[in-house]
DNA sequence: CCAGAGTTGGAATGACAATTCCAACTCTTG
DNA sequence: CAAGAGTTGGAATTGTCATTCCAACTCTGG
C-alpha cells in the first residue's frame, strides 16, 4: 500500500559531504552540552556556538530543537554502547560482569561523578516532554540491556547458571542497578553508591551459579 | 562565635497566617508542575496561574526560581517520606521490605507508569545545574536510606540477619535499585523493570537471613 | 483601634530563545 | 564545466521568561 517510508535511505544520499560533516560536528555539540547542562539549559545559541554553525544550519539538518534531540539521544545511545565494546558483547561470567561495571566506575571517579549516565539524564527528562524521545530511549535501553541478558543466556544455556535464574529479570534488574547507582553517585559525587547498588546484584546473580 | 542562624526560626514568625497559606500553596502548585513537565518546563507565570497568585508574591516568599526549586525539594522530599509512614519506620523484615516496594509499584501502576520518582526526576535535573539543590537532593536521599538501613541494623542486631552483611551496602543497593527501576519503568510504561529490580535486591538481602 | 510590618496586583523591563527567511555560496553530477 | 541541488550566513520576527517596581491593601500586636 504504502511505498517505502525509509527515513533513513534516500535522506541520506541527500546529503553532500560536508553536509555530513556539518550535522556530525552539530550533533556531537548539542550531545556534549546536553549532557553537561540537560536538554532545557541548553540553547540553540549555545550549540551554534559549539559547533562553529549558524542557526540556519541547524534548523536545515533537523528541522527544530526536538528533531536534533531526537539525533542526540540516538547518538548518545551508539557511543555509550560502542565505548563498552568489546566488553558488553562478552558478558559471560561473573568476572566479566564486574570488571565491566568497574570500568564504568573508574570512569565515573575520573571525572568526579559529574553528569551521571548519558541516557539516564536524557531519559529522566525528556521522559513526559517529548514522547518520540521517550520511545527512542525505551529502545537505547532495550539496545543496553539485550547484550546483558545475552551473556546470562549464554552462562544458562552452558549449564553454569542455575536453571531456576529468570535471566531477563535479572538483566534488567541489572541495568537498574547502574542507573540507580549512578544518580544517586551523581549527587552524592562519589562512585560508592554505584559501586555497591552493582555488586549487590552481581553477588545475586552469583548465588545462581552452579558449583 | 556567631549568632544562632537559624534560617527558619525568625524566618517564620514573619509570616502571617494568610501569608503562609500563600506560601504553601505555592510550592505545591510548583511541585505539581515541575513533577509532570520538569523544572525547565516549568514556568513562574505557570505557576502564577496554577496557584492563583501573582508575581510578586512568588518573588515575595522566594526570592527567586532557584529559592522556590530548592523549597520544592524540600517539600517533595517531606511529603514522599510521609506518605510512606508509617511503613518506612518499620523496614525490619524480608516481608515488610517486599510490602514496601510493592505499594510503590501499585502507586506506580495506577498513574499508568507516568512521572517517575518525584525526588529522582528533580536530583537527575538538578545535580549539575543548582549546586545547592544538589547538596539538599543528597541529604534527601541520605533521609530517605537511613530508615532502610535502620530496618537491617535491626534485623542484624536481633540475629535475623548475617554478621557478614554489610547492612549500609544493602541499603543504599536497594535505593538504587528502586530509583533505577522507577526510571525504566517511566520511559517503558510498565512497572515491571521496577519489580524485578526491586525484587532482586531485596533477593539478596534475604540470602542473608539466618535460619 | 492603629501603626507598621507583611501581603498583593499588575504593569513594565530587559534579555534571550526558537524559528523563519532569503540571498549568496559551493559541491556534485552528467 | 554548467546546471541544480545542497549548504551557509546573518538579520529579522515573534514570543516568552525571569525579574523588578511600587502603590494599595490587610493583618497583627500592643
């Protein structure tokens, strides 16, 4: 009925080079200031200051502040995840579980606890303003949690975790855990409370693993 | 050496019976609004409209945005810890942490999943952007950990629980657990990230309980 | 009751944000 | 190398926001 949407495919070809250049450089802006100030206190001024653009080309990249929001949080999504590569797609035992949460940890304490996790932020406030943002971020956390349950999937299926483990569950319970941990890290400024919200549900899904 | 401060003591005795009322007033109708659309999304004419008041009456008792966020704060923070009286005071058994967590994910499901966690959305908000929301946003969270702790000194005390628990860890592990599953569960619509997160901790805590 | 502190209304101010517009420019493609 | 599509600069527009100001009003303590 309907011929192919494909928001993605011909847009694309759309764009000349520095075109390309010009949205990446604008979208790496806004993400780095959103970040550091959240999506209200930061203005389109201040990105077109950032990225060295005028306010013509923002508006001709992502048509309003809410399309390059949207940019932004898919953006975020792919670099949070891509820099926890390898580690995340080899999340197969308990080792690997904790040394991938201290990496993130140890991130944390270099910068001082400051800004709490990318998505999260995002998440929490743009959660009832903006409901494709919403959506967008009901997906990132999809995308972040998949690779978790995944390796439990894979502990299960070998027969090192308990058959009675709900590995979903738990996997989610682990991506709270990091989110939780991290906010309250965040206004705490210190790793500790991450560090322990973390270990307590590694040590559970530990007590699932057979002898 | 100085003189007693006392930011509230003389502070309130200024304060004349209508112009308290006015006051209270205010704050709940701004932590209404900034609860639903943010603190960025939340305007003083917003506010204005939603209290019946006028401008200078907000700038009156606050002095300004920040004063009134900060107060805000304040208030959610009283009213969620009141609301969870007398429940709270009482968190020294597995049964009355799992009846706990549960009413707040019936509350959660019967706002369909909307809004979050009234302190979580504001510290997510306000951790780098208001230092001293941040400072008061931690000693809510510190407010609202010591009860949970206090129920599992209790337990330990009483033997219920292993000496080898650390029973400040668990506390703080089973708040981010509840503030990062409120947060999956707002930008999923469905309260069921909360319970399992929620569940699995308090799974744990109950690994501990001696027979 | 009556002074003075506390309270209120509402307009005015100044800043700044999001967005639009269009002319001028540059890249790609045939 | 020439269209024509894609890109860019910068000013103009329109709306809204936080905040101020002050005159008029009302409550409370003595």
């Amino acid at each position: 009925m309907n011929p192919p949407v494909d928001v993605e495919g011909p847009e694309r070809r759309r764009l000349t080079k520095p075109g390309r250049k010009t949205r990446d450089r604008i979208i790496e802006a806004a993400a780095e200031l959103m970040f550091h100030h959240g999506v209200g206190g930061t203005s389109i001024p201040d990105i077109q200051a950032a990225a060295g653009v005028s306010a013509s080309q923002i508006y001709h990249y992502f048509g309003d502040k809410r399309g390059l929001v949207l940019a932004v949080v898919n953006f975020q999504t792919d670099t949070k995840l891509d820099q926890q590569r390898p580690l995340l797609d080899h999340l197969d035992s308990i080792d690997a579980l904790r040394a991938w949460c201290d990496t993130a940890a140890d991130r944390q304490d270099a910068m001082g606890c400051v800004g709490g996790c990318e998505i999260g932020s995002l998440a929490s406030e743009l959660a009832e303003s903006d409901p494709s943002a919403r959506t967008d971020l009901s997906a990132s956390f999809d995308r972040w949690e998949l690779p978790i349950r995944s390796g439990l999937v894979r502990m299960q299926t070998r027969g090192e975790l308990s058959e009675r483990a709900d590995v979903a569950a738990l996997a989610t319970a682990l991506l709270a855990a990091i989110q939780g941990g991290m906010l309250l890290s965040q206004v705490r400024r210190s790793s500790t409370a991450y560090r322990q919200a973390v270990s307590a549900v590694i040590d559970h899904i530990e007590s699932y693993v057979v002898p």
